[in-house]
C-alpha cells in the first residue's frame, strides 16, 4: 500500500539531507520532486499544487532550531499536511435513528455487498450493535444470493424480497422488520452500474429520500484511481453522501484516490477495505495513513487489533502456562490463528516503525503459516501437548501426514523451544500491559 509513493517520497526529502538550513532554492527542489510522485501516484494536479505550495510556505516561514535538520522539518510539515488532505481526523458514523440507517453507493464493482457484510460485522463485534442487512440490488444476477452467503459468513440476518423490483417498499418492509425483531442497525445494499447512468442516480436518490438515511456511504475501489474521485464528484453532486469508503487499499493502488477525494468532494473517508477476510476493515485514521504513507509505520493500528484478538481470561491463563514453561503445540497453533485474524502478514510488518522500506521487496507468504499449521494438525494430543516426546520416527509420521519435509519438521521444533525459552523472558510483559502500552502511544500521538 502506497509502496511507490512512499519510496518517492523518500528520495525527494533526501534532497535536503545535509543542508544545513532551509532556503528557497533548496525547498523549491525538494517540492517540485514531492509534485511528482504525488502525481505519478494520481493525485489530482489542483491537488497536489495546492498541497506543495502550503507546505512550501511553511517551510519557508519556520525558524528552524538548531537541533531539527531541515530534512526532518519538511518530514514533519510533510506529514502534517498530508494528514490535513485526508481529513485531519478519523470520523464517526452517526447511528441515532431507532434503527439507525445506513444506505450504501457505488458503482458495480466496487465492493459494496462485501463492505455491507465487513461493516455489519464491525458493528456486531464492536458497537454491540445488532444490524440487519437488507438487499435492494435487483437488477445484478445472484446479488440476492451473494448478500445472502456475506450475511451466513458473519452471522447477520438478511432481509430480501426475491422477485420484487421495488426498492423503495423492500427497504421500508425491512426497516418494519428490524423494528419488529430489535435490529438497530440497518445496512441496505444497493444496485450498482459498470457506469453512471440517469436511471441508477434516480432510483438511488428516490432509496434515500424515502428511508432518510442517518449515513449514506459512497463505496469506491481504490485502486482506479481519479477516476474513482471524477465518480465520486458526480455522485456527491447528486446524493449528497456523508462519506467515502475505500476498498481494495491493499491492492496494487499508487494512492491518488484516498489523497485527493476528500479535497475533490468534502466529505470524509470513514473506512477502508484491506483485504478479502470479513475483518479486514479499518477505521480511516488520516494522520495513522500520512504515517504509512511517509514510511513510519502505525504502531498504534498493529497494538489495537492485536487487542481485539485478545481474550483477557485467556492471556492470563497463558501466562501462568508461558512462566512454568508449559507452553504447547496448542497453544501455539492458537496463537497462529489470532494473528491470521489481524491480517495479512506484511502488511502487518509494515506497520512497525522503520521496518516498512526493509521489506518492501522481500515476499512475506502467509502460506508459511498454512504450513505450520499443518505440522501441528498432524500431531496427536499427546504430542502437542508434551512435546519432548517428539522423537525421530514421530517427527517423520508428522513431516509425512502434514505434506512437508522432516527438515521443516525439525525447524519447527528448533523454532519453538526458541520461542518458549523467549516467552519465558518476557512474560512481564502482561496482557494488562499491553493495553497501558497502547493508551500512552494514543495519548502520546495526541501530544506530538
């Protein structure tokens, strides 16, 4: 994510590394080099001119101390404004109507059913709330069924009219519905087109003005770029949507739509899609996002979802197993799970500060886990759980039942009593802990 425009960044500020002070001349060459990655990352020219002239005349209208570098004055300024063009803070969906309302938009294409199941989801696992999803995409072949199969994935009930094409009624009889079985939150998933065109804007626009929605949501790939703003802007123009999501952010996208929208049509990006899994959902921090952008890492996102895989009883009862070294295949293998549930396994790494560029071009598989998994699955409870009796025929049923070689075998075993001589080490390190780590990063992010 923001690969490209991360390492062109870099280079443009190494023009002033070495300087010894901030002038004109040098901030002018810095700045022309920062225009044109924003640009090669498709940035809208007003965008990006606008942007580098702002940061220019801060520059240029700083004292700088003695202790601050120039290079690391522009990173700060940078930084600063790139958080301010993407928002400058995360914002909230407004959930107060009983039930509360959420209208989705978008072209087809763009990930709006899966969104519909990632966001219900979110709000299951997180608000506590209880949502409904509700189907109003008509006209798509299987949109009904697909909604239907998102909904089973994340335990949500789905509310479908098969063969009515009136949307309007449909999503008035589901809203009578979530009232009638306590839902609090509606999603309706609505249709979408290949392009913008008369009868969609007219149908969408009639959805919202007779359910009156508390957040209606424009959901666009990332990945296409001004295209996704130009449509965007014609969809605002028309519905006057409260914010933008962004999905497919993990994919092969140079940057310029989550950089440029929020200029283009005033509203804010509330959330973005990482990745197929129903988790895989963040809340769109700007200033966490100029982090990644200028290479240094989000260490507050890494420490939140590890807390959400976290179970208090269960880090505690670990604990005592890690301090009497009773740490087994189980538990490891549990482990394993947890972090596969936070996502994908480089973009992980690359939220740790300064490890982003290191990695950048080193493949990180998560099929390595697959694989260890499998070594663990092909080992009885005995062996899990007591692994000093792993012996050499055991170890070669294990490498033979789980697909892989006795080395692999053998490198796991290494690994792992490693681990727990490690995990014995730093076992001061609490689950409490943890979470009091993670409140002083937010309030010293708060201070900066």
């Amino acid at each position: 994510m923001f690969e490209n425009l991360s390492d062109r960044l870099e280079r443009s500020f190494k023009i002033l590394k070495g300087e010894g002070k901030i002038t004109e001349i040098n901030v002018a060459e810095t700045l022309k080099d920062v225009r044109r990655a924003l640009l090669d990352a498709d940035v809208n020219y007003k965008v990006a001119k606008t942007f580098t002239d702002t940061v220019k005349q801060k520059a240029l209208g700083m004292n700088v101390l003695t202790v601050v570098k120039p290079g690391q004055l522009m990173v700060k300024i940078v930084h600063d404004e790139l958080a301010e063009l993407m928002g400058g803070k995360a914002s909230d969906l407004h959930l107060d109507g009983k039930p509360a309302i959420i209208l989705m938009s978008g072209l087809q294409g763009s990930g709006k059913t899966t969104f519909s199941g990632k966001l219900a989801n979110m709000l299951k696992a997180k608000n506590r709330k209880n949502p409904l999803l509700v189907a109003c995409d008509v006209y798509r072949p299987a949109a009904i069924e697909q909604l239907g199969v998102v909904g089973q994935t994340v335990g949500v009930p789905v509310y479908s009219e098969p063969g009515n094409k009136d949307v309007v009624a449909i999503a008035n009889n589901a809203i009578r519905e979530a009232r009638a079985k306590g839902n609090d939150v509606v999603i309706i998933d609505t249709a979408g087109r290949l392009a913008i065109d008369e009868q969609m804007m007219d149908e969408i626009a009639a959805l919202k003005q007779a359910v009156n929605p508390d957040e209606t949501l424009f959901v666009v790939d990332a990945m296409t770029g001004q295209d996704a703003v130009n449509t965007a802007k014609e969809f605002n123009d028309r519905l006057d949507f409260d914010g933008v999501v962004l999905t497919k952010l993990d994919g092969d996208t140079r940057g310029g739509a989550a950089l440029s929208i929020r200029t283009v049509v005033t509203k804010p990006i509330k959330f973005v899609g990482t990745g197929e899994k129903m988790e895989a959902i963040d809340v769109f921090h700007p200033d966490r996002m100029a982090d990644r952008i200028l290479g240094m890492g989000d260490i507050v996102s890494l420490v939140e979802r590890a807390q959400e895989q976290f179970d208090e009883k269960q880090a505690k009862e670990l604990e005592k197993k890690i301090r009497k070294n009773q740490f087994d295949f189980s538990d490891f293998l549990n482990q394993i799970q947890q972090i596969k549930k936070m996502g994908n396994l480089k973009d992980l790494a690359a939220m740790i500060p300064g490890l982003g560029s290191k990695i950048k071009d080193i493949d990180i598989d998560d099929s390595v886990l697959k694989s260890i998994e499998a070594i663990i699955n092909s080992m009885t409870p005995k062996e899990r759980s007591n692994p000093k009796i792993i012996n050499q025929s055991r170890r070669m049923r294990i490498a033979k039942g789980s697909g892989t070689t006795l080395q692999d075998v053998n490198r796991l075993m290494k690994q792992f009593d490693q681990m727990r001589t490690m995990m014995k080490l730093v076992t001061g390190t609490s689950n409490s802990k943890m979470m009091q780590m993670a409140n002083a990063m937010r309030q010293m992010k708060g201070k900066l």
